[in-house]
C-alpha cells in the first residue's frame, strides 16, 4: 500500500510539470488512484504476487503518463509545443518507470531465483499448545538451497510417527500440500519468483525431525537422470 501511495504521489506530480488541460489532470489523477488501488487488490488476493504487482505498478503508472500525453498532444495539436518548458521530471518518471519495470525487476527476479535461504518457521503457521519445534542444528546453504533442521516435540510420550502425523495435519489446515515421500512444498512467488519453501519430516531413531528449506525447485527423478550417449 505504502509503495502504491508513493508511486502513484510521484507520477502525478511529474504528470503536473507537463499538464495543459485540467480535465485530463483530474483523469490522470483518477488512473493512478485506479492502478494504485489494482495493484493492492491483487497482492490481497494472491499473497505471492508481490514482484509481479511491483511491475505492474511501474508499468501502469508510466503507461497513464504515456497516453495522457498523446492525448494532450492531439488535443492542443501545435499549441502543446508552447507549454511548459520544465519537463524533465516527467522524461525522468516515465524513463526510470520503463526501465525498472522492464529490465530492472525481472532481472534482479532472475538473480534472486538462483538464491537459497532459509524459511522463517512463520511460513508453519502457529502450531498447536501441545507441538513445539526445537533447534537442532546450524544452517546449511548449497546447490541453490539452505535448510534449518528442527526436533518436533510432541506430548509426552507420544511416539514420533504420530507427531509427525498430527504435524501434517497442522500443515495441510495452513495449505500446504499433501506430503509427498515425507516432503511437501509451495511456490515463494508466482510468476517471476520459481523459488519453493519445502517441509520435510522423518522419525529417524523415534524422534520426529522437522527441515524447512528454501530455494530453486528440488529436482525431479526425470531431471536427475543419466541423459549421456
């Protein structure tokens, strides 16, 4: 919400260095309201989308001060020429606006995507009274992931396997998908972000163990096989 006030303050005020006609002000103000508001929308209704609405943003804002000024320009036709002189700003707004959105944002969206990192246990949701996760170990970064490792501790007494059930069930009420082998995992982002949150649980030697992962999407068997001569 904030970045949307911020951007749609700033390409209305370039907007005002270059305006001759007060009607088209009032429809560029409304634009940028509508594409400020949009963007707020579609981060509410998909949560991962938030590079993707920074674009857009970006994009919609430049394209309003775009097609506002063509439409000045058809309208006042050689008049719009004896306008205002100071119009820097505006050449700026838009520039920098293209130029985020088409090469800055997707760029550093792919550089990102080769990052791992390390999930906050926030992504779990908060777990019931009566399972808690313990440290149990350091965090390890490598092949384009990082992972946490925790000790899921139960009632006492409870065996391992159901502690791990009953933390599958946790999960699958917060949405995560249904667990695969023992591992289940969800998109960080939508379109430009392919990077995954992964969960993985075992009871190796009757303890449940918990590992949160973050990074690339972890291969499948057709993409690890042997594909030589």
């Amino acid at each position: 919400m904030v970045l949307a006030s911020i951007v749609a303050v700033v390409a209305f005020l370039a907007w005002l260095t270059v305006a001759r006609l007060r009607w088209l002000t009032g429809v560029v103000l409304a634009a940028l309201l509508l594409v400020a508001l949009g963007i707020v929308a579609l981060a509410a209704v998909q949560p991962r989308a938030a590079l993707e609405a920074r674009v857009l943003l970006v994009l919609g804002a430049a394209a309003t001060l775009l097609a506002a000024r063509v439409i000045q320009r058809r309208r006042l036709g050689a008049d719009e020429n004896g306008g205002p002189r100071w119009r820097w700003p505006y050449r700026i707004a838009v520039g920098l606006a293209l130029v985020i959105a088409c090469g800055g944002v997707p760029l550093g969206a792919k550089a990102v995507s080769e990052d791992g990192f390390v999930p906050s246990v926030r992504e779990l949701g908060t777990l019931p009274e009566d399972l808690a996760l313990r440290g149990d170990g350091p965090e390890e970064c490598g092949q384009g992931g990082c992972a946490v490792r925790y000790r899921v501790a139960g009632r006492p007494g409870e065996p391992a396997e159901q502690v791990a059930g009953r933390m599958w069930k946790h999960l699958a009420g917060r949405g995560w998908p249904a667990g695969d082998g023992g591992r289940s995992c969800r998109p960080v982002g939508w379109l430009l972000d392919n990077r995954e949150t992964c969960v993985w649980l075992s009871t190796p030697e009757g303890v449940a163990r918990l590992t949160l992962s973050g990074g690339r999407p972890y291969p499948t068997y057709n993409e690890l096989r042997y594909s030589g001569p």
